[in-house]
C-alpha cells in the first residue's frame, strides 16, 4: 500500500513522520513524508531549533508528489498534529486531490489536539478546525480520551458515555473511531484502555500503565493502526495488533531507560506483535 503522510519531521527522536515512517515502512507499506515543520527534536524537550515550514511550501511539496502521478495508486494519506490552520488547509487539499483520483483512497486523521492534564495545546482556532472541518473528511480519525470528549462536545466518565460520543463523531463522518488513553469508572487505576469502533461493532483493550509517557506514541499509534486496517484486518484483530506492537514498543523504552521511543530497536516486536492483548467486544 502507498500512503501520503503530511506530519511534523523530527532529527533526534521521534515524533511526527519520525514516529510514523518506519513502523509504516518495516509494515511493508511504501510511504511519501511530507514534512510541515523541521525540528532538531519534539517540542516536549522545552526548547527546540527549526522552521515551521510555510503552508505555502508545504503544498509544493504535495502538488509535486501529485505531478509524479503518484496520486491514481495512493491507498491513504495519514495526518497528525498541524501546527497552524493554514497547514489544515494543505492537508485538507491534499486529501481532496487523492480522492479525485483514487476513490478508494481513505484519510486517516490523529485529532492532535490536547490532552488530559495539559488541556489544549495547540495554536487557538486548530480545535475548532479539527471538530468542524478535519475530523469530518476523515475516513479514520484516532483521539485520545480528552481529545475524544471535545469533538463530542461534553466529559465521558462510563464507557456507555465514551461509545455514545464516539457514535456522535461516527455521525460528523468518520467510519472508523480509535480511541487511546481511555480512562472510564470501570478502568483499574494501574490500567489504560484502547477502543475502536466501526459499523463491524466495538471492541476494547486493556493495558497495564507503565511508569513513562514518551512523545509520538500516538504517532506510531495512528500510523500502526492505518497499517493493519489497510491490509484488511478485522477491527478486533488491528486493535490488538496495534495495542500488543505499540505497548512492547514502550516497554522496550522503559526497560532501556531511554525517553525516546525505541522504534528501531524494537522493530521486529512490531513487525510481529506478541500478542499479548486480546480485544473484548463491547458493542
């Protein structure tokens, strides 16, 4: 599968395409990286060096992969955080361009938006763009919890409540709904859950917590996830792929010490999952 990927690029570590690419590559999946910022490391580090690319720029890049005529066999474009609502945009034109000649094609959109002790930390107006106009062109969009209760317009505490607000993002447009870091009344403390839902039903994982939270976990996350859909997995079984690969990713990172993500070191784990997570239907 071919698959446009229009994400942030990181040197030192991983975060953006530098979190997506290779789990997406070592997937089998060919990937065109787009890049919307160029940075020495995530912004997680309290101070970085780099350009915020010029949307402007950004299109180039896009109409330039487009002239190659890459766009009639491209299979998804992927999306993570968008630093500006001109970036937003781009990437909107850029999944407008595929689909006009691959209808087939699906957009697979990572709402970046905030989080649950941090609140919103993006530029203001990126909320609002994601909830009105993003997140309802996607095809797959992959909020965390508190990214989840946004789009949903109110707080979820029990998963009746979270899977009632997924169906109401379900509605705006998205079929597929992946929801990460998910904490409801029913969540032991010492625990993270994972829920997707489709029109096949809703399945859930469960993880235990572990003691680090490294930058671009989502982004491998998202991209982990596109990959197994798109090689025509069942929802149940690309939630557990992607829950057992991305969790042995940050176990490695922990056991290590290290606070990047272990991507490389980790790849055959997520190449081939242990398995250790098995989906349990919910609805």
């Amino acid at each position: 599968m071919r698959i446009l990927s229009i994400q942030s690029h990181v040197a030192y570590g991983h975060a953006g395409n530098s979190a997506a690419v290779f789990p997406l590559q070592r997937l089998g999946h060919e990937v065109w990286p787009v890049h919307t910022v160029i940075f020495s490391n995530h912004t997680g580090y309290g101070a970085w060096r780099g350009p915020l690319l010029p949307a402007a720029d950004v299109a180039e890049v896009v109409l330039g992969i487009e002239d190659r005529g890459a766009f009639a066999s491209c299979d998804a474009v992927l999306s993570g955080y968008q630093g500006g609502a001109d970036i937003g945009a781009v990437v909107l034109d850029a999944v407008a361009r595929v689909k006009r000649q691959q209808p087939g094609a699906v957009y697979c959109c990572d709402p970046v938006m905030g989080d649950v002790g941090r609140g919103m930390f993006v530029q203001p107006g990126i909320p609002e763009l994601m909830r009105e106009r993003v997140v309802p062109a996607a095809d797959i969009v992959t909020p965390n919890h508190f990214e989840l209760d946004y789009l949903a317009g109110g707080a979820t505490r029990t998963l009746p409540e979270l899977l009632a607000a997924v169906d109401a993002v379900r509605a705006t447009g998205p079929a597929v709904v992946l929801v990460t870091s998910v904490v409801t009344d029913d969540t032991p403390a010492e625990a993270l859950d994972l829920v997707a839902v489709s029109a096949e039903g809703a399945w859930r994982t469960r993880t235990p917590r572990l003691p680090i939270g490294p930058n671009g976990t989502g982004d491998v996350t998202a991209a982990v996830f596109l990959a197994h859909l798109l090689d025509g997995r069942p929802l149940g079984d690309a939630l557990a792929r992607t829950t057992s690969a991305v969790f042995a990713v940050v176990e490695s990172t922990a056991a290590a010490g290290e606070r990047e993500l272990r991507i490389v070191q980790a790849q055959d784990r997520l190449a081939h999952p242990p398995m250790e997570f098995t989906p349990e239907r919910v609805a």
